[in-house]
C-alpha cells in the first residue's frame, strides 16, 4: 500500500488530489489551513473512500521545522513516503512597486521554499526503498507571466527549475519528479480575485471570468480539480516511470500561443 502526501490539501486542487489517491486505497496525510470541524470533515470522507488511512498534520508551509515533522510524522505513521505532491500556494495581485514586502516572502516561502523542505526530509527513504514520486503543482505562470503577479510567477518558475534539478538527482533511483501545470481552476483561490478584478476593473463578475481569466485560455473553459487530480494519479503510476524532469500542461491551450 502507498502513502500519499500532499500539501494544501484542504480546499480546492489539493483536496481533489489527496481525494483522488485516497480513492485509490492509498494511506493519505493531508495538511492546510482550515478549522477543527472542517479538518474533521474531510479526514472523515476521505477515510471511507477506499482502504487507506487517512490523517491530517497541520505544518505551516511557511515553517521549515513544522515541514520537517509533516515528512518525519507521515513516515513514522506508515512506514514512508512514497508519492509527495506539493501543492499549497497562495497569489497575491498587485504592481510590483506596491507589492508589500511580506506577502513577496509568504509567496516565495510558500509557493516555492516549502517544496525544497519536504523534498529534502522525502528523499532519502525514497532512495533506500528504489521507488518515488514527486509531484510538484505549478501552474501555466511557472512557463508564462502576467503583470501584478510578480511573486507568484517568480515562485512558479522557481518550481519548474526545483523539479527539473531534482528529478536529474534521483533519476536513476526509481524516483521521478515531475511538475503539473494547470491555467485557470475555479477554486477559492481564483474565486476570491473575482470581485476585487470586477471593482478595480469597473466590469461585472462575469466579464472577469470571459474577458480577464479566460482570455488567453482558448477554450473559454475553467480547468477542473479533477482533471488536475487524475493527471496527479497518472504520474504516480508505473506508466508514468520514464516521465521525469518536466511537466504537463492542463491550460485549454493557454501556453500554446
Ligand atoms: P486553494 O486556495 O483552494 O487551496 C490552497 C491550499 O493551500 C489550501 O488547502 C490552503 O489551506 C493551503 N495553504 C495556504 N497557505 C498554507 C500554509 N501556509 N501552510 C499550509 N497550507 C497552506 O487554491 P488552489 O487553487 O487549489 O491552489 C492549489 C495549488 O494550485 C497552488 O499551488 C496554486 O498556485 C496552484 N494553481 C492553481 C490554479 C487555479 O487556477 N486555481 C492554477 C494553477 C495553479
């Protein structure tokens, strides 16, 4: 039986990916923000979704000791490691002379440092078991920018680097390591952007939607947590074993153009 983890997994993408491996009959240990009650809810559901144990930790992706004790912990539980998708991230929009110190940091600690710190605690017994799977979600930013997004892109092309050194490291060790790169996801994440882009914009919650997110992704449809769960299934799976050192596209064509 394999244990999954994966970071974030309390709201949107990373809920579908940990819902997808517990579903799979993987043991799961999600981690994210959210309260006592909603925690429980979601360890509960997942629980019953197939023969896996599913366990919650609460790491703050902005804490290397607290990243440390997610790995230490996971392994302890079950006895390793064996898929870790780094998921948790976090956007902030603003121009880059207004973009407060702070929230550069939290980007860059969260949405990039976090997955050098469960990468590095994950490796060693992936290496001693000969088999691995890193999944790191990064997103159509981690290939192309848009303005006001400064640290967000920064962090993402960060990541597509991290994947890319990492994956020629453990190559020959059974481990791959592999980025996902979806556009846009209606997730929290992208519905709380909505109202603050229809006010600064002066248009309506709709035309954010058309004209503003889906612009440049040509089918003029959102992506869906599932599809980016089910492509997090694929990677981990032998089929995907010769798959390593890059990423796939889940953009409607976004970065086609
Ligand atoms: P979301 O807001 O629904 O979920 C983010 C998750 O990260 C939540 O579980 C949250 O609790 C967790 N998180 C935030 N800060 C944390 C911290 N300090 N410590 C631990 N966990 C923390 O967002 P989402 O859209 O599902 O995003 C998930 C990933 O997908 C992110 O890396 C995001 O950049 C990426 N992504 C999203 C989209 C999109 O359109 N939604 C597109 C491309 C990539």
């Amino acid at each position: 039986m394999k244990t999954a983890v994966v970071t974030g997994s309390t709201s949107g993408i990373g809920l579908a990916i940990a819902t997808a491996f517990a579903g799979t009959g993987a043991n799961v240990v999600i981690n994210g923000l959210g309260g006592a009650a909603e925690v429980e809810e979601i360890t509960h559901r997942l629980s019953g979704l197939g023969g896996g144990k599913v366990v919650y930790h609460p790491a703050d992706m902005t804490r290397p000791a607290e990243i440390a004790d997610l790995i230490a912990t996971a392994a302890a539980e079950f006895g390793s490691v064996d898929i870790l998708v780094n998921n948790a991230g976090i956007q902030h929009v603003e121009k880059i002379e207004d973009f407060p110190v702070e929230k550069w940091d939290q980007i860059i600690a969260i949405n990039l440092s976090s997955s050098f710190h469960t990468i590095r605690a994950a490796i060693p017994a992936m290496k001693a078991k000969g088999w691995g799977r890193i999944i790191n979600v990064a997103s159509a930013h981690g290939l192309v920018a848009s303005p006001f997004k400064s640290a967000y892109v920064a962090a993402k092309h960060g990541i597509m680097g991290l994947t890319k050194a990492v994956a020629l490291e453990v190559a020959d060790q059974g481990i791959t390591v592999n980025a996902i790169c979806p556009g846009y996801v209606l997730t929290p994440l992208v519905e709380k952007q909505i109202p603050d882009t229809a006010r600064a914009r002066g248009i309506t919650e709709a035309q954010v939607k058309s004209d503003v997110m889906l612009k440049f992704q040509p089918t003029k449809e959102f992506v869906s947590v599932e599809e980016v769960a089910e492509t997090a299934i694929f990677l981990a799976g032998d089929a995907a074993r010769s798959i390593t050192g890059t990423h796939i596209s889940i953009d409607g064509g976004w970065t086609a153009q």
